[in-house]
C-alpha cells in the first residue's frame, strides 16, 4: 500500500472531499510546485501481472510545461482539516505517487495546454541488454542487482524466491556478447518469472521484488461506483506450476504427486528457465503460488488511492465478499476523482501430464529445446541415470514451434521449417548419466551484418538417411543420384565443372608466345603452323588477336611476379566414367578438348614440362634400355639405345650456338665418349660466294674470304650432270688445293672419271690449277675445260 | 455579511454607501464524479465554495456612477468582504456579471442613474 493517513482513508470516500494535486520537480536548480491551478488532468495508472514487471504511468494535462527528462513527484491529497493556515496544502494529507520521468510532452494548441506523459524508474529499463561483466554462475539474486547497478537503480528486496539459484550462463546475448534485441525490461520479467514475483519500482526509486501482500482492507459499496462494477469468475487456487518450454511439448510439474485435479499456473518459455536446471526453480516458485486465488475483476471506484500493484483486498458486496489482488489501476484526477480497477487472470492452460515430468532428466530421453535467444530448436536425445531403459518411440510435434521461432529477435520467417513428427528412438541407455548421445537443433540467428542465417544442426554419433535417391549409412558411406557441391555437378555417370578465372601463366606459354611471334615475324612461317587458336587466345594479353613481342613481355612480367595477369579463361572440367578414351578432360571455351585423360593415355593439345622421357612403361633392366629423352633445360633431345656388351648408341641433338658446336647432332660412342660429330648447318648462316647460272670452268673469285666461313659448298655440272662438293675450311685450306673429284660419270655409256683442282692462291682466288678426265681407272687425259662450277656457299661459323 | 458600512470593499472603494442591498450565495462546485454510489449515496467531490456577492445599487449621482463604472467593467475585481465562516474579512478576486443603467431624465449631480444590480463572482474557491 501507498503510505496514507486516516484521515486521508476516511476522507477520500467521502461525500465533498476536496482534492489536491501537487507536482514538484526542479528546473534550473529551482524547485517548482505545480497546483490545481496549474493542472488540468492526472491520470496515475499501472498495468501489470503476476509473473512480470511493471512500469507506472503518470499523464498530465498541464498549463505549465515540463521539460522532457525532468523527473518530477505527485502526490494526490484530500482535505482533511478545516484550519486557518498559511498554505492551505497543511490542511490536506496527501498520498505519494512517486516520482517519474517526463518521456513525451506534446503541446495541445487548442487549451493551451501541455499533454505529458512520464513513466516511473522502469524506464530505465527499456533499453537494449548489454554485457554485465558477471561470472557464471551467479545467483539469481546477485544477476538482479548487476541489473540494477548498471541501470543506475537499487535493489530493495534482499531476500527473494530462488535468489540463491545459480544461474548457469548469460542468457540474453549472443555467445560473443552480441545483442538479441533483449531489453533489460524484458530480463526483469524473465527474473519475475523464475521467482514468482512481480517486479517494479518502489516508493523510494529502488527495484523491489514484490509478492502479494495481504492488507486487510476491505471497501465496500461505498467505494464503488453504481456503475461499471464487475466481478468474474476467480482464479484458483493454484495447486500445480508447470515450467514448460519447447512450445509447451516439455513440460516439468510440482507437485511430485499430481492433485486429482490439477489447477496450474504454466510458466513457459522463460529464458532462464529454458535449459536443463528448471528443477533448479520449480520448488521455490511452487511453494510461493500454491493456493494462489483472486477475483478478476473491473471495477470503478469513487476513489480508493492508496492501494498500490500485489495489494490484496477485499470488496464488500452485502453479504457477497470477493479477494482481489491490485494488477491493474487507473486514477483519473481532474476536478472530481475516478479510480479504475481491473484485474484478469492468467491464460488457462491444460498440460498433457502423460508427457511432463517432475525433472528434465527424464526417461523419454528427447526433449525439444525452443531457445527464443538463440532463435533455435534443438531436439536433444539424452542418456538416462537408469540403464537398459528402452524408449520406443516419441513423437513430437513442433508446428506451434514456427510460431516461438517467428517471436525470435530476428525474422524467422524462414524458418518454416517443420518438424512434424520428431522421433527420437533411444534403444539402450547407457549407464552414464545425462550424456547427450545425439542433437538436433533448427537455429536462426543474425550475422554480422545483421543478414538473417538459419543453421540446421545435426550432431549424432550415428547418423543414418534413407530414400530413394540418398542414403546415408552409419558408416558413413554416402549415395546419391545427383548433386551439386560447390559448383561441381553430378549427374548420372558424369562429373563436370565450369572452370572460370585468371589465367595462371606458366614459361611455358611465354616460350610459345615468343615463338608464335618469331614464326609470324617470318615471310615463311606462321604461328598457326605450331598453334590452335584456343591457344594462341590465350596468349594473346590484350586481345588484340595477335600474339606479339609485347604478349612475351607480359607473360614473362607474370612469371616473374612483377604484374598479375587479367585475363580471364574459361572451360570446362569433365569427369565421364561413360567415356573410356576421354573419362577426364578439360575443354576450353570453345568447347574444344585441351587435355584429355582415359585408358588409353593422355592426349593434350599443349604439354610443358621440363623432362619428357619416352621408353617402354615396362623397362625394369639396366642391361638392355631405349629412351628418348627431352631436356627443356638445356635443350637437348637425346636419343640412346644400349645392349650390354654390344651396342651404346646415343644420338643427341642440339641447338645453333650451344657451348663450343654449332647446330651439332653428335654420334657419341658410350666406350671411348670420342665419337665423330656431325654438323648441321642451317640456311640462315649461308652466304653465296659465287654465283653464275652459266658456270666456269676458269678460276673463281668468291665474293668473301674463304676464311670467314667453316665450310662451302661448290656446286659443278658437266653436260647435263650436276654435283656438289662440301669442303670444310681450315687454316691450312688457303694455299692448297680444293678436287673436284666425281665418280661413276657416265657419258656415251662409259663410266667416266672426273678430276678438277683448284687452288686456293689467296682467300678469294680459287685457282684451276688442273683438269682431266679418264674412263675406267685408266690413264688421266688433262682437260681443265670440265665441270664448270655455278654456284659456291659458305657457311659461317 | 454586511456588518458596518465598510463591509464591502471593491477596488478599494467602500461599496456601502452606494448600495441599498447585499446579497451573498455560497455556492457550492460539485465534480463530475459527483454522484450516487452503488450504497446509494450521494458522493462526490467538493471542488470548492465559490462566494458570490449581488450587489443591488441605489440611485446613484453622475459623478457617484463615474466612480464605480470603471470597476463594474473591469475584468476581474479584488473584493473585500466579511465572511460569516471564516469569521473575518476575506479578500477575493471576482469577475462580474452584466449590468444596465436606466435613465429616466438628464442626469447630473441632481437628477440621478435608476438604481441596478451587479454580481460579483468569486474566481477560486474560497480557500
């Protein structure tokens, strides 16, 4: 009750009671007091309910305005004396409203007035859940006063219903401290929850935690209004609590042994009371409300004011007496007093006890967890205490489950995921107690960005799926018709990819884009002669359908690291168990193969690598080997065959200008590693010396110095037959003699022999020093006039 | 009450010699919640005794009238007056009804107003 006098009791029912208001609050360190004269209407009025909390209302309709944030005082007073004083407030007693906190104030233009509406300390309360910096666990007792130290508030009520239970973890935020859009009002009535209390402001500004509270006033018809006077049916009395959570499928009871008819008080889905300790609570809250009764009521009084929120009364009705509790008061305060009482009871409930339990440990082994904070569902399968215990079957339905997880923080909107039939199937139980052997659990939650995540949790020692199209065994082999994991795509006897990105080049595409621009760069070659144009694309950098030198620049920068390549390749990857010769392949965009793996080898349209060897896949002997052998690295080609004790051939073949031999290709004898070597020599380093289609047979001036070259080429015909002659030039070559010796010249059917000598006077003078011809190894007949040379070449070193 | 000749002061001006008549009202202001209650008893809230004091003037002078005019059209008086309850004088703020002169003749210091009536309304409750 609110603090109030006798006289103030006595008056305030009274025909010709005079009435006062006096607000008083502070602006600019100055106290101002508002009167009759200053206001036209207040309206004190709280809403609350067993089980929660309250936050009081104060309207006024005034002349004054009051600043928002001003905490102001009311007290309402009834005349009481008739005295001839100074101030003619010490001829009333008032009643204490308390004191709250301007909220809103709108100015109303047509009366000149000030419509305010403020609201008691609770305000305080209506504002996000944040961190407490407490450690789990803690009493509930010392959780509450956390709560008040950070809204800036007191706790008045040091002994409580389950202060002393710990509460194990922090319920109302996110595991890394994260909002769950919580206020600490809506934790206050959680806490109202869990200790059978209402929870609210009192007198003094502190947090009281309030239980009903007998005051043996009784108010009769006198009270009352001739109208608007209803009493209901009554509640109670209540002879079972049930903590229910799980969108009530899971249910706990007190007392133990059930009453032949259950009146129950159901607390469900409180967020402290949502884990596996409710047992922790239940007794506490059971031994507050059992036998908990009242009237719902509505009621309009003359006048009553001094009842505050958990008040119990009486009314008098003749001979008819109905028990109220105060949930719900309304005082309207204007030049008369109207006081409106209501009083609802909670919604009934009816509990399937068949499926409830007295603890959470229980033998169904399945329960199913709706954690509004978490916004998740999770069906746990739990061990029991008593071993061998076999649960057949237990089906749950959590269709009104959609709607808790729609009530979450977050929108769960998509979590349509139903959960029609649940069953949990708990053949043994093991002896170790309340190990959980299995979880499911449907979670919503948000993400960092504030973007809605579902998550769908099944956490099981076995897990076994069967249907037509996957299964899933206990051992954990999966089988299915199709599928699609990250991008890769099953179907049938097929297994394929799009494969899209940066092109990663390698040196190799840089050599082969320097010589797709070496070979177009020539008259007489191109680089489609060596290249598909799926291939050159990709050499080509900048897209400007040429591979040039500036393409090889590029690609060698990649290499290097120096720039990051942006050109993008596309294709696609197959894996094809229908397609023996191609069961592994990669396309390019132009859906043309560009490697291609299956029984019968690889097939690939380019291949780089550093050593490429070729023998037989099945040679296990030293004694007895062929290879042919790639050496990128130098380069080299090396052919070698090798028969023990009989034959070491090795061929190897490398390019123009490598080390100390020029364009060799080399016969090399394994046993003496002294064989002969043999030049190749290309066009590219050929000069002609001499050149007369006609021909001579006189001397010859070469249009360079012999010695500037290793070897030339003469080129000789006589009547009609052509020759050639290589001669290797030495140091020794000038000064001596050049033969042009032919065999097995056949002119009028006989084999004749040719024999022209030059002689090389200076290193552009080839002199015809001698001439002569015979026929069968017979004797020389000197001719000079023979075998006219036409054309001489030489090749550089 | 009108006990001596100064019993009634208005604006400072002693109404005792220009009245004929006083007639006081204590009436009562009743709230809205005034009413019977489910015994059957007339409740109610008591907003206040609001005086009211009806002044009946006698033929008054020219000049006499050219005195208390301008506080008979003022919009609020400060009227002084002995109240029988509180058992002394009691000074309250008042606004007035109408009133109307009638002449009868020219009017000057010989020939006179016909006398009327004014009310004078208490503001706030008699505390």
């Amino acid at each position: 009750m609110r603090q109030h006098t006798s006289a103030f009791k006595n008056k305030i029912k009274e025909h010709g009671r005079e009435l006062d208001s006096v607000i008083t609050f502070t602006s600019n360190n100055e106290t101002i007091i508002l009167g009759n004269e200053d206001l036209n209407m207040i309206t004190p009025q709280f809403i609350g309910s067993i089980l929660k909390s309250v936050m009081r209302e104060l309207t006024i309709d005034s002349n004054v305005e009051i600043p928002k944030n001003t905490i102001l005082n009311y007290k309402l007073g009834v005349k009481v004396r008739n005295d001839e004083v100074v101030d003619y407030r010490d001829n009333y007693d008032y009643v204490d409203f308390g004191n709250y906190i301007v909220k809103e104030v709108n100015e109303l233009v047509d009366t000149h007035s000030y419509e305010i509406k403020c609201y008691d300390k609770m305000l305080l309360a209506m504002k996000d859940y944040e961190s407490l910096n407490v450690t789990y666990p803690i009493s509930v007792k010392n959780y509450l006063t956390a709560i008040c130290t950070k809204l800036g508030l007191t706790l008045a009520t040091q002994s409580f219903v389950n202060d002393s239970v710990t509460i194990k973890r922090e319920h109302f935020l996110t595991d890394d401290n994260k909002t769950l859009g919580y206020t600490y009002r809506d934790v206050l009535d959680e806490i109202a929850g869990a200790t059978a209390s209402t929870i609210c402001i009192n007198e003094d500004d502190e947090v009281e935690v309030r239980y009903i509270t007998e005051t043996n006033e009784t108010f009769d018809e006198e009270y009352l209004k001739d109208i608007d006077v209803k009493f209901k049916e009554e509640y109670g009395p209540v002879n079972t609590i049930v903590l229910s959570r799980s969108a009530e499928t899971d249910n706990i009871y007190r007392p133990t042994t059930l009453p032949a008819n259950p009146i129950e008080l159901k607390i469900k889905d409180n967020d402290l009371l949502n884990d596996d300790d409710r047992v922790d609570y239940i007794d506490g809250i059971y031994n507050k409300l059992n036998g908990l009764r009242y009237y719902s009521n509505d009621i309009r009084s003359t006048g009553i004011c001094y009842l505050d929120v958990c008040d119990r009364y009486t009314i008098q009705i003749g001979s008819d007496t109905y028990s109220c509790v105060m949930f719900e008061d309304s005082i309207d305060v204007t030049t008369g007093l109207v006081e409106n009482i209501t009083t609802d009871i909670p919604e009934s409930s009816v509990t399937d006890y068949t499926k409830a339990d007295k603890t959470d440990r229980s033998i169904n082994q399945a329960t199913l967890i709706v954690d509004k904070q978490q916004a998740s569902i999770t069906l746990a399968v739990n061990t029991a205490n008593d071993a061998k215990t076999t649960a057949e079957g237990v089906a749950t339905t959590a269709n009104t489950a959609l709607s808790t997880a729609e009530s979450a923080s977050s929108t769960a909107q998509s979590a349509q995921t139903t959960a029609n039939t649940a069953n949990a199937t708990a053949n043994t139980a093991n002896t170790n107690a309340n190990t959980a052997i299995g979880q499911l659990s449907l979670k919503i939650d948000k993400g960092d960005t504030g973007e809605v995540v579902s998550a769908f949790n099944l956490n099981s020692n076995q897990v076994t799926i069967s249907s037509d199209n996957f299964s899933l065994t206990s051992a954990g082999r999966i089988t299915a018709k199709s599928g699609n994991i990250a991008g890769f795509d099953m179907t049938g006897t097929k297994f394929s990819k799009d494969v899209s990105g940066k092109y990663d080049y390698l040196s190799y595409d840089m050599f082969r884009a320097l010589d797709c621009y070496l070979r177009d760069s020539s008259s007489s070659t191109s680089s489609s002669q060596i290249m598909d144009t799926g291939s050159k694309k990709l050499l080509d950098t900048d897209n400007d359908n040429k591979v040039e030198l500036l393409d090889t620049q590029k690609i060698l920068n990649y290499v290097i690291g120096q720039a990051t390549p942006t050109k993008t390749a596309t294709g696609k990857f197959y894996i094809n168990s229908d397609n023996p010769r191609k069961c592994v392949q990669v396309v390019n965009s132009d859906n043309i193969p560009a490697v291609s793996l299956g029984v019968n080898g690889v097939d690939a349209t380019n291949v780089g690598c550093t050593t490429l060897s070729c023998t037989d896949i099945n040679a296990n002997s030293l004694s007895s080997y062929s290879i042919l052998t790639m050496y990128g690295k130098l380069p080299e080609l090396e052919l070698h065959k090798y028969i023990q004790n009989s034959t070491d051939q090795i061929l190897r073949i490398r390019p123009q200008g490598f080390a100390t031999n020029y364009g060799m290709l080399k016969r090399y004898n394994k046993t003496d590693y002294t064989g002969t070597s043999y030049d190749i020599w290309d066009d590219s380093i050929k000069t002609t010396l001499y050149n007369n289609a006609s021909g001579t047979t006189g001397n010859i001036t070469l249009s360079s110095a012999i010695t500037n070259f290793s070897y030339i080429k003469i080129y000789f015909k006589q009547a009609g037959f052509y020759g050639s002659k290589i001669v290797m030039v030495d140091s020794g070559l000038v000064g001596n003699n050049i033969v042009l010796h032919t065999e097995n010249y056949y002119e009028n059917a006989s084999c004749q022999e040719i024999n022209q000598t030059y002689k090389v006077t200076n290193g552009t003078t080839l002199s015809k020093t001698y001439g002569g011809w015979r026929i069968q190894a017979t004797g020389w007949n000197a001719d000079k006039t023979l075998c006219s040379v036409y054309r001489i070449e030489g090749w550089k070193k | 009450m009108f006990i001596d000749k100064n019993s009634i002061i208005i604006n400072g001006v002693s109404m005792g010699q220009y009245i004929v008549q006083a007639q006081y009202q204590y009436n009562k202001l009743w709230a809205e919640d005034s009413g019977r209650n489910l015994a059957g008893v007339q409740t109610g809230t008591l907003i206040g005794i609001f005086p009211k004091i009806i002044l009946q003037f006698r033929r008054l002078t020219k000049s006499e009238l050219q005195i208390i005019a301008p506080i008979l059209d003022s919009p609020s008086q400060s009227v002084t007056y002995f109240d029988p309850n509180k058992q002394q004088y009691v000074t309250m703020e008042t606004y007035t009804g109408d009133y109307e002169i009638v002449n009868k003749n020219i009017v000057n210091e010989n020939m006179k107003n016909e006398g009327f009536q004014i009310s004078f309304i208490a503001k706030r409750k008699r505390a």
